[in-house]
C-alpha cells in the first residue's frame, strides 16, 4: 500500500479534508430540498450512520432559501450541490460549508467569479465537481467524454479559481464506470495538490455499487488517492456509509472498527456458521476500536486464524474454543459460544480505550 498523497488540508464546517485528516464519508439526501422536515430527518439519519458532510441538491430558489432552517437543526458540515443557475450558489452560499458547482454546465465564466466572491467573503471551499457526462463542450468535442477530459476541465477550472486568487479547492472526477474514473484521478492526482473527493458516480443499486466502488475507490485509495469519498447507491441512505466506511477500512486507510474474519461455506463445517457470523456482525457493529476478530467454523484454519486475531471462535463438532490473543480462555457448547465471545470482544475493545 502506497503512502498517500500530500495535499492541502482544507474545511468543510468543522472537518478537515486533506493533509493528515482521516478519510472523510459524504453521501447525499434524496428529499425535496424544501421540504424541510424530511430533509433534516435525513440528514440526522445519516449522521447517525456515520456521515461526516452532507450534501443536498439545490435546483431552485425555493430550496436555496430552506438552507437557513436546515443548517439550524443539523450537527454535520452541509454542501449545496449547484447545476445551471450561479444565483442558487449566492444564496447558499450565506447557509452552508461548502459550494460544489459542476463547471460543465454552470455557464459563463463571469457566473463563477461571483461564485467565489460569495464563498470568498464566507471562507468557504469550493467542490470542482467535473461528471464525465456533462463536460463543457470544448472538453468533449476534443476529448470526448474521457478520462483526459475531465482532467482537462479540472485543469482548466483550477487555474481559472487560482487565477482569482481562490485556492480553497477540492476537487471531484466522476464517471459512471469504474475505469474512468480510476484513470481520471490518477492522471490528476501528481498535477495538483489539492483534495481529492472520490466517486463513482451513478453506480447503481447496493449490489453493483458496491462493487464499482470497490473496485473503483479501493484501487485508488491503495495508490495513496483520496481524502474524502462519497459512495454512491440507488438505495437507502445508510448502506452508502456502511459501504463506504468498510472500504476504507479494508484498504488499510482506517483502522477504525472490527474487521471479521470467518471461513467460507464448505462441506467440513461443524456448526451453523452463517447464523453465528451473523449474530456477530450486528452485535459487534457499534464498535470503533480497532479489533480484528474470527469465527471460523472447523479444523483446517480455525486455530491458525485464532492465534492471530484478538479475539477468535474456534468451532469444533457441538462445541468449540474461545481464544483470546492465541490463548484459550473457554471451552463451551456451541449454543453458548457466541454470548461468551461477545463479551470477550467488548472487554477487549474496552480495554483498549
């Protein structure tokens, strides 16, 4: 695993991207913006997953002007997401943390600067939000909706921010299937220093989602790219974060949480495995300490597995171990096992604190 890049710490509220910062999770509320109460109750939905920024999509004055209520009855840094109209941006702008415009379709130039000008007076970044499909035309008629040309669009909308003497940047290269998007931020990534907000954009629903951006984002995220990430799913709110979070996790780049090891399904298992990892999984979520625990189901690996983990299952015929560290501190029915090693885990995560 590569060491990450060194960028520029920026903040969103009071979150810092970039630098040293921990990875950050995004998502997004599907509610009408307007409709204020749905709006907040999820946002707090995801918070309480584990969001660290929220965005919501601004496509009217309307919505612009609930920013103001919502921002009140939130705890989590919140982005206006701005298409087509500059003048949403203005009014957002004096409500949230951060504005993210799409350059491909926020229209003349002079619309950006005043853009800047009203996060400039709010000391507030700005998301470069480049989609492949919906690059300005002088990137698409040369490149096509490519790699090279989101990269040039970032490029060329970097320069045009810097050129105002605005460097409170993050940038974002989004398209919807997975080689692209890996290309795109790698080719950028050496050219500038500033964040990276990570995504698949349109990736689908939690199967393929899933999978895009584990691939996608995971891959990246190995090079030593990304300072913040954004997991998108046509689904409900909270598996963006849980997906999220997990390939963050599982790319080394947090050790935040319990990682489960347990065996595949085969003939030589001893014991109802999967009901047991199950129970594991749910009861053992809360956690945040840094445990790696395994429950493996007969003899091949189960004590190899154990000896390395913290705590571990060892599964035998109707009975099985409790280890802790490599040493076993039980020998119990199967019916009792998991109770006892759900105790373990949260004396050893305690212990830890």
């Amino acid at each position: 695993m590569n060491e990450r890049y060194p960028t520029k710490k920026i903040f969103v509220g009071n979150v810092a991207v970039g630098g040293d910062a921990p990875i950050s999770v995004q998502s997004m509320t599907y509610s009408d913006t307007k409709n204020i109460e749905a709006t907040v109750e999820q946002i707090n939905r995801l918070h309480f997953a584990g969001c660290d920024i929220v965005r919501v999509a601004v496509p009217d004055m309307e919505d612009a002007l609930a920013l103001q209520e919502i921002k009140k009855r939130i705890a989590i840094p919140l982005v206006a997401d701005i298409h087509f109209n500059y003048r949403l941006a203005l009014e957002a702008a004096k409500w949230v943390d951060c504005i993210r415009f799409n350059p491909g379709n926020i229209g003349e130039k002079s619309r950006v600067k005043e853009i800047v000008k009203a996060c400039r007076e709010r000391n507030l970044p700005i998301r470069i939000g480049v989609n492949a499909g919906s690059l300005e035309k002088e990137f698409e008629q040369k490149y096509g909706a490519s790699a090279q040309g989101m990269v040039e669009s970032a490029l060329y909308n970097i320069k045009f921010l810097e050129d105002l003497g605005f460097e409170d940047i993050k940038i974002s290269l989004k398209a919807s299937d997975v080689n692209r998007t890996v290309d795109a931020y790698r080719m950028l990534r050496p050219l500038v220093d500033y964040p990276f907000h990570l995504g698949v954009t349109e990736a689908g629903t939690i199967f393929h989602a899933t999978i895009k951006s584990a691939i996608g984002l995971g891959a990246l995220l190995l090079d030593g790219i990304g300072d913040t990430m954004r997991v998108s799913i046509t689904g409900e709110l909270e598996e963006e974060i849980k997906v999220a979070k997990a390939i963050i996790k599982d790319s080394g780049r947090s050790r935040e949480g319990v990682n489960i090891i347990s065996c595949p399904t085969c003939g030589r298992i001893e014991a109802d495995l999967v009901s047991a990892v199950a129970q594991v999984e749910k009861r053992t979520a809360h956690i945040k300490a840094p445990l790696d625990i395994s429950v493996m189901g007969c003899a091949v690996n189960a004590i190899g597995e154990a000896k390395h983990a913290d705590v571990a299952i060892a599964y035998g015929k109707n009975s099985g171990l409790i280890m802790v560290k490599g040493e076993v501190v039980a020998k119990l029915p199967e019916d009792q096992l998991v109770d006892r090693f759900i105790d373990e885990v949260e004396k050893f995560a305690n212990n830890l604190k």
